[in-house]
C-alpha cells in the first residue's frame, strides 16, 4: 500500500493535517472553555510526534524525487504544514493517484 516515499508522505501528510485540526477544534477548545488542559498535551505531544515524521517523510521525497534546494524555499515547504495545501509539495501531483 505505501510502497513509495511520495505514497508515504502523503499518508503522514493527512494523518498530520487531521492531528492539527484535532488539536484546534477538539483539545484547545477542551482546554479553554471546559478547563481540561490534559487534551491539548496528549494531542499536541501526538501533533508533534507526527509533524517530525512529517518532515522526515518530506525529506525521503525531496531526496527521492532528485528535488533541487531552490524547491525548497519557503513558498514551497511551508505550504506543505497545512493539510489543504500539501498537494502544493508534490510538483506533478496529478500523476499520482489518491488514497
């Protein structure tokens, strides 16, 4: 199923992306308005965890896929921390098939 770094990096990428949105729509709202601050550090320590596999996938495909460091400049890697924008990571994106 995951065979290649960019199918791998695209699983990390959206397991990634549902931890951010976990951590702002479920344990910071825990946090500040039912006063449990044990969901944000579980969930933020999981969002962690998995933004560092997140870069470690990013740098398996940049290194697989010959990328050039000037591909990696800002306005190319930091869209990449947003699970909307990912597919902005992947140049020639529509040649590899979803989920």
């Amino acid at each position: 199923m995951l065979r290649t770094s960019v199918e791998r990096f695209r699983a990390i990428a959206f397991i990634e992306g549902v931890s951010y949105l976990l951590l702002l729509g479920v344990a910071m709202p825990l946090k500040y308005f039912a006063g449990f601050p044990g969901a944000v550090m579980a969930v933020g320590w999981a969002h962690g965890v998995l933004f560092v596999l997140y870069l470690v996938a990013l740098a398996e495909v940049s290194f697989s896929r010959r990328w050039r460091l000037v591909q990696h400049t800002p306005e190319h890697s930091l869209p990449c921390s947003d699970i909307k924008d990912v597919h902005l990571c992947i140049p020639s994106y529509n040649e590899f098939p979803p989920f």
